[in-house]
C-alpha cells in the first residue's frame, strides 16, 4: 500500500479547485477512486459532470449557496457540518484512495467548524489515503500538518477588467 499524504492548495491566486481536479483524473485514470467534498459550493459548475464521464469519481457539494459576500447561515453552518461528519466516515472508512476537501480552509475562515475538528478528522483517516485539502487563507495547523503545500498567488487576472467567470474555464 502507497503512502497518503496530506497536501494543501491555498493563496489568492486562480488554479487551487482546478488543481485538485487534475491530480483527481490523473488518480481515476490511474485506477484510483477519488472522493470529491465541495465545501461552502452549492452552486452549478461544470466539474459536476465529471461523474458521468470518470469511472471512480465520486462528487458531492455541502454548500447552498455562494455566501462569501454575506455573514453564513444556520443552513450554511448545517450543511457544512453534515459535510464534515460524512468526510470523516469517508476518510476512515479507506474506500477512497483520495479525498478532496474542497474549499474546506475557506469553511474554517469563516468558522463553520473548527481547525481542531477537522485535524481530529484528518488524524482519523485510513492508512494510505491521499487527502488534499483547498481554499484560500489556509490555517496554520493545517500547514503544519500538510506533508506538501503549494501556494497560488495572483500575479495577474482578468477578472479586474471585469470578465465574468466563463463556462468550463473558472466554473
């Protein structure tokens, strides 16, 4: 059995979902199972689709809505929290090679559960399980924790100049 290791995609920069949805289908392609967790997203992007097209690709979002630019709800917190308790069974149950946590350090900015809960979790998981773990403002622990951590910074985007987030390219 390989080795899992914890790594972590964060910053402000663009690329940190499409990188875990890379090493995802370099892993199905490979004969690996993927197990990936959409944290703080309820909202339609195209990767939903994969599932239809990547045999061993499991997706599932704990999100409603994007409330980044509003105070999150109860629904918010609710949803979060049963996203956590199911990745957690996930993690340690060693059905899935690999296990995204998508967005889950933006779910910790904004206190829908805690770093230790999600350390507890990560400490629980089965031998071998590859997790990686994204979203921007990544907590120290959770760095320190990481046997690998790649930062995405923002150089330049094109969002300044107002384009909007274009259809199988940012969603």
């Amino acid at each position: 059995m390989q080795k899992g290791y914890i790594q972590v995609y964060t910053g402000n920069g663009k690329g940190k979902t499409t990188a875990a949805l890379g090493l995802s289908l370099r892993a199905v392609c490979a004969g690996k199972s993927v197990y990936f967790a959409q944290f703080v997203k309820g909202m339609r992007y195209s990767e939903l689709d994969a599932v239809n097209f990547l045999k061993g690709f499991t997706m599932k979002q704990y999100g409603r809505d994007c409330f980044i630019y509003n105070e999150p709800t109860d629904e918010d917190i609710g949803r979060a929290r049963h996203g956590l308790e199911e990745c957690a069974k996930i993690l340690s149950s060693g059905k899935y090679d690999i296990v995204v946590l998508d967005e889950i350090n933006i779910a910790l900015y904004y206190k829908l559960f805690t770093v230790d809960e999600v350390i507890k979790m990560l400490k629980g998981r089965a031998p071998g399980v590859e997790v990686i773990l994204t979203g921007r403002n990544a907590p120290d622990e959770i760095i320190e924790m990481a046997d690998l951590v790649t930062e995405m910074k923002e150089i330049k985007h094109y969002y300044t100049k107002g384009v909007e987030a274009r259809t199988g390219i940012e969603c």
